[in-house]
C-alpha cells in the first residue's frame, strides 16, 4: 500500500506511530478549545517548525501545503466578512494547526504503522461490534486517497 511516507533519519521519524497519533490527537483537542488567535498563530508555526525538525523535503512540504492556502484564503474571507476579523483568524488558525500537524504525522508515519497501531487501539471494542480492521482500512484508504 503507498503512502505518503518519506524517509528520514530524524526524531519525529523515530517516534512510534502510537505517540504521534496521541500528540495529534491531545493537540487537536487543544487548537479545537483555543479561542485566541495569537495562540493559534503560534500553533501554527510551532506546526511548521516541526517540519524542519523532521527534515523534510521543503518541495514536498510545500506540495502538501499549497492546496489548503486558497482553503484557508475562503474561511478567512467568510467569516471575516459574516462574523469578524478575529472569527476569521481563529477558524484559519485551527484549520491550518490541524492540517499541518496531520500532514506531519502523515509524512512521517508508515500507513501500515499506523494501520496497525489503530488495530490495537480499537480491539476493546470487537466486543461492542466494531471491526478494528475494517477502520484501520478505512484510515488507510482515507491517508491514501484524499490528496
């Protein structure tokens, strides 16, 4: 199965799938409560530093990237004009906090790890009736095919 793994020797790359699902997921949970703009622009480029800390490619960080600009450029441009300036910064804000920190975890994370630590998580739950590995599939075919 491809991905969109790229392979470097750094310490985000080192990390176990298990941790960087963790962290997105805690960050997430923290950009998602954020109210402050200030906080969430510095979310966003703690987001960014973390990919020089990975020593990515910049060209591929950047192919990652572009598309959500004009996103990002839309939800600003909507609720600054229907709510305000703050609400347009704040919405920006998280949007590109989470999608970054996603595209980290998602450049620096195996799918198939991933698939397999989602496996794990989600066992507790066969007798509930869920299908751990329908969902990681699932996750899988999700990383693979939205791009």
């Amino acid at each position: 199965m491809l991905g969109l793994y790229v392979h470097r020797e750094s310490p985000v790359h080192a990390l176990p799938a298990g941790a960087k699902l963790l962290v997105l997921f805690g960050a997430a949970a923290v950009v998602l409560l954020s109210r402050g703009p200030w906080l969430l622009g510095g979310a966003v480029a703690g987001s960014a530093l973390l990919f020089a800390l990975a020593r990515l490619p910049v060209r591929t960080v950047v192919e990652q990237v572009r598309p959500l600009l004009l996103i990002a450029a839309v939800f600003f441009a909507m609720q600054a004009a229907f709510d305000s300036l703050e609400a347009g910064l704040v919405t920006v804000g998280r949007f590109l906090a989470l999608v970054l920190l996603a595209t980290l975890v998602t450049l620096t994370t195996r799918v198939s790890d991933m698939v397999e630590t989602l496996e794990r998580a989600l066992a507790w739950l066969r007798p509930l009736g869920v299908n751990a590995g329908k969902v990681s599939l699932m996750l899988a075919l999700t990383i693979r095919l939205v791009p």
